[in-house]
C-alpha cells in the first residue's frame, strides 16, 4: 500500500506548484462540468472550457498530444454546443431536452473516429521533431517510433471526440463515449503519473453512468 501511495506521489515532488495548482483546478472545473451536463444544465460549458483550456497546456506539457488535440476540439465544441443548447432550453433557459441517436448520427461517428485516429497516428509520427529530440532537417529518417500508449491514446481521442459532438447535438448516447473514455483515461494517466487527474477520471465515470441514467429518464418519448 505504501509503495502505491509513493508511486502517486512521487511523480509530484518534480512538478511546479503552479501545474500542481493548475492540475487541481481542471480538475475541478472538470467535474463540475460534467455535474451540470448529468442535470443537462448549460453551465456544462463555461466550466468545461475553463477546465479544457487549462488541460490544453497541461497535457501538451505531459506529451499527450492527442489528448491536447481533442481538448483544443472540446474548447471549439463547447462555443459551438453552448450555442446550440442556447436555443434548446426548455422555458427556464438553462436545462435542454434531450433525445436518442439515429443510425445515420452512427454513421457519421464511425467516419469521424477513423479520421480522427488516423490524424493523431500521424501526428505521433513527428513527435520526435515536435519533442525537439530530431531536429526537422532530418523529418525524412523519421521510423516507426510508436508505443503501445499512442495507439490507446488515439483511439481515446477520437471516442471523446464523439462523445462531445453527440453531447453538442444533445444526443443521450453520447454517455456510452464518455464513459468508456473515462474508465479507460483513469489507468493511462495513473501510468503517466498523474494521479490528480487520474482520480478525476474514476469520479468522472460515476458521474457518467449517474448522467446516461438520468438522461435516459428525461428523452424526449
């Protein structure tokens, strides 16, 4: 037990207090996000964005560039979702109707996942010169440099990805995506050494499960 606790903390003692203090931040803007999107209350995307824009830095920092990328996304996504349940507020103005996907929405999230993969894949690809470790006059001798976490990482952005985009469109199924990158998300960044973030993400698979149900209670019959 105590090796574990060590193996958490540990990480930490190299860290600034101000990543540290940014860290608990997202973290908390993270979760109260996610509170207001269970209760399908608007306020999800002011608190999400401060939330993304500061795991922009943090994760760009942690070299997860696929989970940099898919913040950037989740930042524009949030504009554009705030809008679109700005105008699908039931008459108190802050909470949204909500409905099932279609195949057709399915569809279109298997083309965005793939495309999205693929993206980050090659992104990965140039990591050596986007780390500064090769300088970009030899981008041509640039091999196969992938690990096993890129392929885990990819493959999470392009499932938040649709997640967000199924939440922008106010679809309940966007809870199947949010919880299976949630659940996934809490071993990966305990790997990373993230601990704070981590512990994040196991509150946030609660909370996803709590907001499928109550969503699932409220579609629109």
């Amino acid at each position: 037990m105590n090796e574990f606790i060590q193996y958490i903390i540990s990480p930490y003692r190299e860290y600034s207090t101000t990543h540290i203090l940014l860290e608990i931040i997202a973290t908390t803007f993270g979760i109260l996000s996610v509170i207001f999107s269970k209760n399908r209350n608007i306020w999800v995307y002011p608190t999400g964005i401060i939330s993304t824009f500061l795991y922009i830095y943090l994760f760009f920092t942690w070299g997860l560039y696929g989970e940099t990328l898919i913040n950037l996304y989740y930042t524009s996504m949030s504009i554009y979702g705030w809008m679109l349940w700005n105008k699908k507020t039931e008459h108190d103005n802050i909470h949204v109707q909500v409905e099932w996907a279609t195949k057709k929405d399915y569809f279109k999230s298997i083309g965005l996942f793939w495309a999205t993969f693929i993206f980050i894949i090659i992104l990965y690809h140039f990591r050596p010169i986007i780390d500064r470790v090769v300088p970009l006059s030899e981008i041509k001798s640039l091999g196969w440099n992938y690990t096993f976490i890129d392929f885990i990482d990819a493959s999470l952005t392009g499932i938040f990805l649709i997640g967000m985009w199924f939440m922008a469109k106010r679809k309940v199924d966007s809870w199947y995506f949010w919880i299976i990158g949630d659940l996934v998300m809490v071993p990966l960044l305990l790997y990373k050494g993230y601990a704070i973030s981590s512990f994040q993400y196991l509150f946030l698979t609660i909370l996803a499960v709590m907001g499928w149900m109550e969503w699932r209670r409220s579609v629109v019959k």
